[in-house]
C-alpha cells in the first residue's frame, strides 16, 4: 500500500460545476475524510459558514484554493487579497493556502520571480500569525503567460529556499511536474517543503489544457511512481484528486466522488 485511503480529499475544482453542499455530502457518503475548498465556492461566500457545513459533516478541509498571483498588479491589491485569503484559510482550518504565483507576462521572468518573492515575503509574517502554511505550487509550463511564471518543481524548491521561513512550502501536482526529466532528483531535493499533494491524469490527447485533465488511470502518467516516491521521501499529509475537466463536471457529483474513491483505492493499494 501506498498510502491509506485515510489521506484522500477531493479538490473542489474536481466538481466545479455541483455545489459545495453536494461535494461534502457524496465525500461524507463515501467516506472521504477531506475536501480542498475553493474561495470562489463558499457557502454564502463565507469561509466561516463553510466551516459549519464541514464541521456539521465531520470533513475536514485538506487546504485552500487559492491564493497568490502576485504578478502583473499593484502590489497592494494581492496584499491585501491574500490576507483574506490567509484568514479565511483558518477560519476553514485549513492548514494551508495553496499559491498560484501568477504570470510572466509584460514583466519578464526575471521581474515576475522578483515580484513573486517579494508578495510571498509580504504575507509570511500574518500567515504564521494565522496558523496557515502557504504552498507554491509549480504549474505546466504552458501556464507561464497566463497562470504560473514557477513552472518546475526545482524553481519552486530555489524561491521556498530563498524566502527561508519556516510555513513556506510548495505543493506538488502530477499534472504540472510529471513531464520534467529531473522529476526524481528534484522530488528528493524538495522534500523537506512538500506540503501538498495534486492527483490528476495526463490525456492523450490533451485538447483542453486548463480543462482536459484525467481521473487517476485515465492518462499516461506513472501516478503510483510519483507518489512512491513522495511517500519514501517521507510525505504524511493529504492526497487531493484534482481534476479539472468538462466531462467530469457534467456527470452526477455522487458518481463522480464514488469513481475517486475507487481509482484512489486501486491506485494507493487501500483494502
Ligand atoms: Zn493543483
């Protein structure tokens, strides 16, 4: 076994299109002990009325989805954005903010990672305050221009080192780091940072790069390898399926939710 089934939450942007009352109820009818919550999906648009629902459930929230893009825009604004962002992490009890760092585009590589590392450094104080990890989270490279100016996981690993504080890590997702040829040296050098783990798949063919991303077993990526290998290099946390594609939100969130636990049991090796 892997991983116990203990450890599996479903990223609520796997059911982005069901309510966030749905996804709790078919995660608690599963048994699935986690969800991710995503900021645009709370009940009442409050993080505290989405605490009660969890709560009321007994489901925790594995982390927050999601702050971050502190490129390309006044550096007051994702300030303050993600102050909210950390506050709203806590009162979730969630014990990480997961960051989305923001795009290349107009400034350069050079000035968006200087832009990255200074909104990050700008927020490390208040969130250890909160209780509240924040996780880098390294995405394809083909996000550069619109999502994600880190776009490996030894970039990713190079700016946690460079920030040095204690409640700042990255999270690793299958779907933006499986292509790159250092996968195994560079999962061993970050190790000590991993604060999160993203499943999904890899089609062939990808026709939707935001959207067209596969269940675990439904791509060509060596899921189990790469999550082998987090768990040798000592990674106890959450294991969040997150599966943004068109197709799986148009099924019912019960089916859906039931398929995740079955595909992460016969992945993990759970009895
Ligand atoms: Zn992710």
């Amino acid at each position: 076994m892997i991983m116990s089934l203990d450890r599996l939450s479903v990223n609520q942007a796997t059911t982005e299109t069901a309510t966030t009352r749905e996804l709790v109820a078919a995660c608690r009818s599963q048994g699935i002990p986690a969800i991710a919550p995503w900021r645009h999906q709370y009940v009442g648009e409050s993080a505290e009325l989405t605490r009660e629902l969890l709560d009321s459930h007994g489901v925790v929230a594995s982390s927050l989805c999601r702050g971050g893009f502190f490129t390309n825009r006044p550096a007051a604004d994702s300030f303050d954005d993600n102050r909210h962002a950390i506050d709203e992490a806590a009162a979730l009890g969630a014990p990480t903010l997961v960051l989305v760092c923001g795009p290349v585009t107009d400034t350069g590589l050079v000035e968006a990672e200087h832009q990255i590392l200074e909104g990050i450094a700008s927020i490390v104080d208040h969130a250890a305050q909160a209780g509240v990890a924040l996780a880098i989270e390294p995405f394809h490279p083909m996000f550069a221009a619109e999502r994600s100016a880190v776009v490996t996981l030894a970039q990713a690993t190079r700016l946690v080192r460079q920030l040095g504080a204690t409640n700042v890590g990255l999270a690793v997702d299958t779907y933006h780091v499986w292509w790159d040829p250092n996968l195994e040296s560079s999962l061993a050098d970050a190790a000590d940072y991993v604060l999160g783990i993203h499943v999904a798949d890899w089609l062939v063919p990808t026709t939707d790069l935001l959207a067209g991303r596969g269940l675990p077993g439904d791509g060509i990526i060596d899921l189990s390898a790469i999550l082998t290998t987090l768990v040798k290099n000592g990674y106890d946390g959450w294991v969040e399926v997150e599966v943004l594609n068109r197709e799986v939100w148009a099924r019912p969130t019960d089916a859906v939710i039931a398929d995740v636990r079955e595909r992460m049991r016969l992945l993990l090796g759970d009895s």
